[in-house]
C-alpha cells in the first residue's frame, strides 16, 4: 500500500446500506447505523440499527455475516473515535 492511502474501516455511528444475501434471487437491503461487530460460533457478522426505512422493525439490531455481504455503500460517515486495537478475547 503507497504511503498517502488510507485503509478504509467500518466506524461506529456511521450510516450504511448493506446489501448482502437473502436468496438466490433476491438480495437483502439493510439501511442502518453500524454498532460494530459480532461473532457467531466462528463466523462473524456487522451489526447495525435500522433505520426509519424498516418501519416496524425501525430500531433492532440486525447482524448481518460478514461472508454474505456483497456490497456496502457509506451514506453518512461518522468521526474516528477510537483505534482499532486486538480483542480481549479469542473464541475458537
């Protein structure tokens, strides 16, 4: 990577449409704010509120895996508010 390129990472608070999959046909559409990231036995999923798009659903949390994701767009991106540093915890 050339010095002047900065790597891209998910920020919390930030706004984010996710497409990922749903079916073969159809892809799913998240529109919601990031929150951060989950681990699911060993896979792993971004979580983000939804938002007012959802309707009934506006506010819950949804934990897309990562390995399905096809596509995110930054609609709002929010400030860096704290590094990236290892986790306290290894799940195996």
């Amino acid at each position: 990577m050339k010095e002047n390129e900065e790597t891209f990472i998910l920020t919390k608070g930030s706004k984010y449409r996710v497409v990922s999959l749903e079916t073969r046909e159809k892809p799913l559409v998240t529109h919601g704010i990031f929150k951060g990231y989950a681990a699911i036995g060993h896979d792993e999923g971004i979580c983000l509120e939804l938002d007012e798009s959802h309707k009934e659903s506006a506010g819950r949390m949804r934990i897309v895996p990562t390995h399905m994701i096809l596509a995110i767009d930054v609609i709002e991106s929010a400030e860096k508010k704290e590094e990236v540093t290892k986790p306290d915890a290894m799940y195996i």
